[in-house]
C-alpha cells in the first residue's frame, strides 16, 4: 500500500544510545545502533522501498524515563527534542515528531510538551512507561493525581500520547527471575504496559479529561484480546466495578485509545482488535529498528482485511489524529 504512515519508529541521540544494546543479540548491536542514530539515509531507503511515506519518530527506550536524576531527565529530553526538531526541519513530508518528557517532574513534562507542540510543532508525546525517580527503586505510574495536571495540559494541546514500553524494575521482576527470555518484547514489555494503561483508565482520569487519546503499540499490549474479561469477571455476581472510574473499561478503550500494529505483524491478532475497537482506533506503525520496515509492510500491505480499513489503518487514522496536512 502507498502513502503509508508509521508512528512508533524510534531514534537516537549518542546520549541514550546505550539504552537500547544488550535487547538483541550483541553481533547486531552495530547494525541496530547505526540505524537508531541514521533518520535521513538508510531509514528512507527502508521506507522508499516498502512504501512508507512518513513515519513520526520518537526517542528510543527506556532513555528519559530512566534518568533517576530530574535536572538531568529534563536536559536530556530537551536536547532530544531539539535534535529531533532539527532532523524533521530537513524533510518534513518524511518524519514528524513525538516528543520525549521528563515525567520524573510532572510541570516540567507540561512545560517541555507546549515548548514542543508550540514551539517546535511536534504532534505528541511518547512516553516509555513509568519513571525513575532519585529514590532507589522508585517507579510513578501517571495515574497519580500529581500528574493530573500534567494530563490537563495534554488534553489542552489536543495531542495524543503514546505510552510505549520499558521492563519492570528489578526489584518488581521476581516472577521472571531465571527466565530472562520473557523480559522486553517477550512478555514483560505488554505486561508492564498493559498495567499502566489499565491503572490510568481505573483511575477516573478519563472521566475528568475526556478528549485525552492515548496510543498504545504492539496491538494494544494484549488488551484487546483480554477485554471482556476485564469487564465481565465473576459475571454471575453482577457487582459493580470497585474503581473510581465511573465506567467499564472498554468503554475508555474505545473512546480514548488507539492501538497501533508495532512489532505485532499478524492478522489473527489484527482482525480481533479491529473486532473489538474498530478500524478507526487502529493505525499501522513498524517500531522500527527494532523491527524491520519490510516485514511490517509486506504483512500489512497483505494481510486479509478490506481495503478501506487497509487506506484506514495505513494513512488516514494517522492523517486525523495528528492533524497531518
Ligand atoms: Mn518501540
């Protein structure tokens, strides 16, 4: 399919760089890093050929969130922003950006999230899960009513949030303890994720905000498939849910969410998303370099769904959501 738009597709800056080594086998971390620091040359290649005609890029991961210092989270943010903004400047029509936010200090997200939708004309924010603080072993989870604020200015700028994942903690990773092979992408990445998504949608914070739009990767962390249950557990009883959110939880997935296709390239997984959100909340991304342009497109650009949803999903969910021209 032509004209497609990616959204989760990562960069570099030599600052965060070696977030990204030791998730892949260590004889590709030189192809892997070259193409985490590369936007203008090889990334368009990749894209020229499998027909993607732009992707919104986004710092790599864990990066900012992982800063446990917040004088210096913010730094770094602010220089990858403005790095980004520079590389997006070269070739607009290619590559717009998401902005990385230093969540440690929840008013210097907001201000560093206006500098960047205003300023810079960035189009988002993708945020890699929860944030250290200095504290050993800290994690905040935006759920938290100090980052209500925080979330008032989202909904303001009218820009959608992307709440991309990073591993748990040590100190929170005991049920994988000698199973290394179920952290990141595995397993560990949709778990964490899919938490803290569900920790903001209980929290009532949709109810407050209700045109905030979060965007989750990887078809929807798993929640998709697990929705019903969510709502429906222990159904004979007919109790109401316990949390503060006045609703049931699909009804916050099918109004303030979208779910993108990144590093998920299967239509099983596809088709019970769109059953469950609909065509309209579900927009093709790579997660590239993590994962190839080629398999991304050549599965999408195939898979058995119909061509309106194809256009839909492909382009046009992205054309609306970020306001693109
Ligand atoms: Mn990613």
């Amino acid at each position: 399919m032509q004209g497609k738009i990616g959204l989760e597709e990562h960069f570099a800056i030599e600052d965060t760089i070696e977030d990204s080594n030791g998730f892949l086998d260590p004889g590709i971390w030189p192809e892997l890093k070259s193409r985490l620091l590369d936007v203008q040359g090889k990334r368009i290649g990749f894209m020229d050929q499998y027909e993607v005609e732009m992707m919104i890029l986004s710092l790599n991961a864990p990066a900012i969130q992982a800063i446990s210092d917040t004088a210096r989270a913010t730094e770094i943010a602010i220089k990858s922003n403005d790095i980004l903004a520079e590389e997006v400047a070269k070739n607009p029509k290619r590559f717009q950006a998401l902005a990385a936010l230093p969540m440690q200090d929840p008013e210097a997200a907001a201000l560093e999230l206006q500098r960047c939708v205003k300023d810079l004309g960035f189009v988002g924010a993708l945020v890699n899960g929860f944030s250290e603080l200095e504290e050993e072993n800290s994690a905040v989870y935006y759920d938290l009513k100090q980052y209500w604020p925080f979330w008032k200015v989202v909904e303001e700028l009218d820009v959608p949030f992307y709440l991309h994942p990073r591993n748990p903690l040590p100190i929170d990773s005991r049920i994988y303890d000698g199973h290394p092979w179920l952290m990141g992408p595995t397993w560990a990445f949709a778990q964490e994720t899919a938490v803290h998504a569900l920790r903001l949608i209980c929290s009532g914070l949709f109810d407050e905000y209700p045109k905030i739009q979060i965007i989750l990767g990887h078809m929807g962390e798993g929640i998709p498939f697990n929705l019903w249950r969510i709502d429906n557990r222990n159904g004979w009883v007919k109790a109401p849910p316990t949390y503060p959110a006045k609703r049931l939880v699909a009804d916050y997935i099918q109004e303030n969410f979208h779910i993108t296709t990144s590093g998920n390239f299967r239509t099983q997984t596809l088709i019970d998303t769109l059953l469950e959100v609909g065509a309209d909340r579900i927009l093709f991304s790579t997660d590239y370099p993590f994962e190839g342009v080629e398999d991304a497109a050549l599965w999408f650009d195939d898979a058995s769904i119909s061509e309106a949803d194809r256009l839909k999903i492909g382009r046009t969910n992205a054309q609306k959501l970020f306001k693109l021209d």
